[in-house]
C-alpha cells in the first residue's frame, strides 16, 4: 500500500462553460462500480433534461436557508444570484458505498472540500483551451440568455486566477483526451 492517503474526494472545478459536466458524465459512466457523483442542492431552476436527486437536489430559497441553519452542507456559495452547496450526507452515502466521490462545484466550494478534508481531497481544475473557446462553447450550449453567458464568462477570470491553489490542470482541448488524463489522475492512488 502507498503511504500517501488515497484520494476518494475529487473536485472538478472549471470557468462555467469549460465541460466538467460532460467530463464529468463520461468518468461516471465508465467508473460505476468506483465512483459517485456528489449531488448538490441548488436554487438554481432546473434546466431540460436535468433530473431532480440525480443532478443537483432543486430546492426552494426557503429550504436552502434552512439546510445551511440545521448545518446540513459542508460549503455553500451563492453563484449568478442562486445558492449551491454539498449536503454533509453526500459524503456518508460515499464511505458507505466505499466510492471516490467527484464533485463539479466552484472553485471557494474546492477549497472549503480541502479544508475540512486535506488528506482525502484532490483538486483538479477543467480549464478551456482560451476565452474565446469558452464563450462559443456556453453559446452553444444554448442554456442561457446574453445576460448570464456575460456573467458567467465575467466570473470566469477569477476562477481561471485561483487555478494556481488546484492539485492539478486539465486543458479540455480535445474531450477525449481531457477525461483520459482526468481518470490518470483520479487513480494515480489506487489502493
Ligand atoms: P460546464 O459543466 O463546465 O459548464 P459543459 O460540460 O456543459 O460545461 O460544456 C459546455 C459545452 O461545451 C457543452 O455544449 C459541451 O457539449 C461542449 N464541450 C465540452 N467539452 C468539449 C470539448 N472538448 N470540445 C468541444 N466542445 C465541448
Ligand atoms: P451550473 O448552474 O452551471 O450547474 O453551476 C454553476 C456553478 O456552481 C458551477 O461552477 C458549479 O460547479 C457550481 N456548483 C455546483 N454545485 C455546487 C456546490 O455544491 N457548491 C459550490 N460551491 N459550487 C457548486
């Protein structure tokens, strides 16, 4: 056995638009048996195809403030006007399953994981090939109005600015690729 403590919590963080939901789908579907995907509750509203327990739990402002009172999430942040926070239980569900845990959330939420967990967590930040790359992929995407693809690509250069304090940096240039080097670096601590 390695004397370095094994990584069972895997942050995913990266500019809105860079692809850590589609990496992120991929490491899930080839990694069942090994990994889960942490299930966040958000005040966002739902987008199509986006299921309610799978994808994020979807809750009222109401019900989030009262999550964050009971002290029921281990990091919150309110991003682009909504909350987003993991739910402590995330983490029970995973040590009873014995799974890694992967988390897409924002880079403060990353560093709050690493915080409260420095042996168990790796960081790793999804960075877009450049700027322009990422503004045509959020376009594309056809998820947002002008308005928040502005403030989303606003944010972006903060979080590209603290991608210094990530473990490691994935460019998401050719997808394949990415999620290979990705998984490298989830198992690079397999026992
Ligand atoms: P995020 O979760 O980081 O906001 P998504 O995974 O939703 O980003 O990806 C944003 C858009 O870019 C999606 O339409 C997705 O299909 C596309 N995309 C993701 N990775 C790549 C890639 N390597 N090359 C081209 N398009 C990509
Ligand atoms: P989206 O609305 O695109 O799904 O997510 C917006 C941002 O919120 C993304 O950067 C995503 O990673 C982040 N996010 C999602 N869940 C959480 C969470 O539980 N905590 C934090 N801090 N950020 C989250």
């Amino acid at each position: 056995m390695s004397t370095e403590t094994r990584k069972t919590l895997i942050v995913l963080s990266a500019p809105s638009g860079a692809g850590k939901t589609t990496i992120t789908k991929r490491i899930l579907e080839r990694h069942p048996a090994e990994v889960m995907f942490s299930i966040s509750a958000t005040t966002r509203s739902q987008r199509p195809g986006e299921r309610d327990g799978v994808d994020y739990y979807f809750v009222t402002r109401e019900k989030f403030e009262e999550l964050i009172r009971q002290g029921a999430l281990i990091e919150y942040e309110e991003i682009f006007g909504n909350y987003y926070g993991t739910p402590v239980t995330e983490i029970d569900r995973a040590n009873q399953m014995g799974k890694r845990l992967l988390f897409d959330i924002d880079v403060k939420g990353g560093i709050s994981i690493r915080k409260r967990y420095p042996a168990q967590s790796l960081l790793i930040f999804i960075s877009p090939p450049d700027l322009a790359t990422l503004e045509r992929r959020l376009r594309d995407r056809q998820t947002e109005q002008d308005e928040t693809v502005r403030r989303r690509l606003e944010r972006a250069g903060m979080e590209m600015a603290m991608s210094d304090q990530y473990d490691r940096v994935v460019v998401n240039d050719d997808l394949e690729r990415a999620v290979a080097e990705v998984e490298k670096h989830i198992f690079a601590s397999r026992d």
